[in-house]
C-alpha cells in the first residue's frame, strides 16, 4: 500500500519516539515522563552526519560534476563504521582495525570526528559548516578521556580510509564517448541532447566490495527484433509519454515522484528506520556502511554494463522505431517522457531497479524483516511523501516509476533488479558480519 502526502515530516518526530510507553490508559504522570524521557533520547551521530552529506551533496555545483556521490557516502559511512568499531568490537572492520584502543573510548566521538575529518578532506568548501556540526556533535559527548580518545580515533581511521580511496580511479578524466548511428546504438536523447554521457569512466573505479566491476554483469538487452523487445517498446510508449493517456493519475505521479538522485531516497530511508527502530551509534554506524558501500558498488557495476551494451534510450528508440527492424514497433518522431528529459546514459540495466533492489536487501536482513511501515519525501517534489509497508515495496514502485516517467524499458529494470539483489547479498553475507565470542576484543 502507498498513499501521496503532501506535508514535512521531521526526523526529529522519530527520535521522541524512542520509548516504550505503557499498554492501555496511561496516567498524566506516566506521559509526562516518557515525554521527558524522550526529549532526553540523544541524537544519533551517525543519522546527523549522514544528513549533513544529503545536504552537500544536494548543494548545486558542491558536488564535483565527474565523481558520483556515492563514492562519498561509502568513504563516510566506512570511516565511521571502523572507528566506532575499534571501540565497540562487535564486528568485523571493514578496512581498518586499531589496536590498544580503549573500550571506554566514545563511540559518538569517534564517529563525529571520522565523519568531519571524511567530509572536510571531499568537500573543503564546507568546511565552516562542517567545524560548526563537529563542534555541536562533541558538546554532547562529556569531556574527559573517553572523548579525547575517540575524537583520535576517528581521526586515525578516517584518514587511513581517504589514504586508501585516494587512487582508487575516480579521479581519472571521463573517456569521450562516440555516439552510435545504428537501430539500437546509445545516441544523444532529445529534446536536450547533451555533448556526451556522464560517468564514461566510472566502472574502472576501483569497488568498495566487489572483486571487479564486471562480477554480476547481466547479460545483453534482448534483440530488436524480438517480442520481448517489442512489448516492452509498446509498454513504455503508451505509459511513459508525457501526459499520457493511458497511464493513471497515480502511475504518472509515481514516475515524477521519484525522478531525483534516488541514493537520496534509501539514504533518507535508513535514516527513518535507524530512529524508528532506536539504533545505538554502533548499530546505525553499520547499518549505513552497509548500505552505502553496497550502493557505491551499485553504480560502479551498472555503468560496467551501461558502457558495456551501451544500449539506446527509449526516447530515441521510439523516434527510431521504423529503423529497428521490428513489424510490432511503429516510430512516433514528436515522442517525449513524461518528465520532460532522459538522464545522460544508456539505458540498460536501469539505475533505480539497481540500487532499490540492493538497499531493500540490505536493509531487510539488517533488521531482519522486510516489512515496516515508513513514508519517502521525494527529491524533486518538495514536500510530497508516499507511505510504504515493506522495504521491498518501496523498492519495486520505484523501479517501475522508471517506466511511468519514460526512461526505462522494462527489461532494464529486470536485469538492474537481478544485478542490485547479487550486489546487496554479497555485501551483507561477507561483509561487516559479527564476531566469535571467543575473538580478542
């Protein structure tokens, strides 16, 4: 079940909702202190530096135009994870494991101080806001050893991670793409028709957990001239055209709704069931690593096979319809999607199913249970929400909005949800898992 609202929402709202109050009448007393008891929740630094990079990175121009930002969510979250890790040693770390660190340690320090010094090292533009949140982060830590102890700690693990990520190949200049000229071939979709693709060079970035970018790469779209080709054609061109007249109302919202930077969405997701669900900063710190090193590699695996098959856009398939070779597709020369452009790259395998497959996956085994009910405000409709009752509902309305805004077919999404459910099973069977009781801790 879904529902469209058109209202904020706070975060803080969840966190007052950390509490257990009594069954049935509850006394004035009773309320009053859980009212107390709730105000008084801490806040979750791992939540609050997350929002701090959905800020930036929704900064116009903050975010550097040829690395995708989910390389930098990844670099966060995994600074964060294992210098709270060093401290709370539950878990595996993901990359690096300090010794002699003290368990009395913070964790809320270690995890402030991982995240500045993460996001002051990506964006230095920042840096006045970021000194701002780090210095409010560590006023609610007491002063003393343990905070001193983690502010270190987060510092010694965030720098080894940006030494570790500091040639991993993002930086490397895009590859100029030649557009195709034949039926099927990636070309410049109209009505814009951009100089060149984005991203041409990211599947040589080096993976967060993937041995390659190529590991789960799907196999090819299907022939032109094939009925699975052609119904997926006709599918998108009645329901994907701007004001369509087959589409319902809702489908047309649906596609509209989600047509942002959609790791935003299962970014602002897990932050709404990390509160909801009262996680420690232990358990958030993971719960986003694991999310966000499984998205990182999402993008880094599609545009693998993006480049691999570059294969055409259904705005320009349909304009092209009568060079394809297929009886059962008829061309339409003024055809345009309903949200008004075509993202910059090829069309298979579709961006959305990938990584909404991938951070259902992720976050239906961290809380082992894929239904909760929970409400997404979308990127590019200010204030519109639509409510969910499962991690995998929300997953598979979003792919298919794909189709309802003309940017998918639907065989791109099959193969980008194939490819997501690989990537997020690996992820949270091999990474980050806990550790023997028996272990040195």
């Amino acid at each position: 079940m879904n529902r469209t609202l058109v209202l904020p929402v706070s975060l803080a709202v969840l966190v007052a909702a950390c509490g257990n109050p009594p069954a049935g009448e509850v006394q004035a007393e009773a309320r009053a202190a859980i009212s107390a008891a709730a105000r008084a929740q801490p806040v979750n630094p791992v939540v609050e530096w997350n929002k701090a990079l959905l800020q930036i990175v929704r900064t116009p121009g903050a975010q550097p135009s040829t690395v995708h930002p989910t390389r930098s969510f990844a670099i966060l979250h995994a600074a964060i994870y294992d210098a709270v890790n060093s401290i709370d040693r539950t878990h595996a770390p993901y990359l690096i494991r300090l010794s002699h660190t003290s368990r009395g340690a913070s964790q809320e320090a270690a995890a402030a101080a991982a995240a500045h010094e993460v996001l002051v090292a990506l964006y230095p533009s920042f840096r006045a806001q970021l000194d701002a949140q780090l210095q409010q982060s560590l006023a609610q830590v007491p002063n003393g050893a343990p905070k001193t102890e983690g502010v270190r700690i987060g510092r010694d693990v965030a720098d080894r991670i940006l030494a570790l990520r500091a040639d991993d190949g993002s930086a490397a200049p895009p590859v100029k793409f030649l557009f195709g000229s034949l039926p099927g071939d990636y070309q410049s979709p109209p009505p814009n028709f951009p100089a060149q693709p984005q991203f041409t060079s990211w599947s040589h970035v080096k993976p967060f957990a993937l041995e390659r970018a190529s590991q789960f790469r799907p196999g090819p779209p299907p022939a032109l001239a094939s009925d699975a080709y052609s119904d997926a054609f006709n599918e998108i061109k009645s329901l994907g055209i701007g004001n369509s007249t087959a589409a319902s109302t809702d489908q047309a919202l649906t596609g509209r709704f989600w047509n942002g930077a959609i790791q935003n969405y299962w970014n602002e997701t897990a932050q709404t069931t990390a509160l909801s669900h009262c996680l420690t900063t232990a358990e958030a710190a993971r719960l986003f690593a694991l999310l966000d090193l499984a998205l990182a590699d999402c993008v880094i695996a599609f545009y693998d096979a993006k480049y691999t098959y570059s294969f055409w856009r259904p705005v320009t398939a349909i304009r092209a319809a009568d060079t394809d070779g297929n009886p059962e597709t008829e061309a339409d020369a003024n055809w345009l999607p309903e949200v008004g452009k075509t993202a910059p790259d090829p069309s298979y395998p579709g961006a959305h199913a990938v990584i909404s497959a991938a951070a259902a996956a992720v976050l239906a085994d961290f809380f082992d249970e894929d239904d909760f009910d929970f409400s997404i405000t979308s990127e590019v409709m200010p204030g519109t929400q639509r409510s969910f009752e499962s991690f995998a509902g929300a997953a598979r309305e979003a792919t298919l909005s794909r189709i309802f805004a003309g940017q998918h077919f639907r065989f791109d999404l099959t193969a980008g949800q194939q490819l997501g459910r690989e990537i997020g099973d690996l992820v949270v069977d091999r990474l980050l898992i806990p550790r023997h009781r028996d272990e040195d801790r």
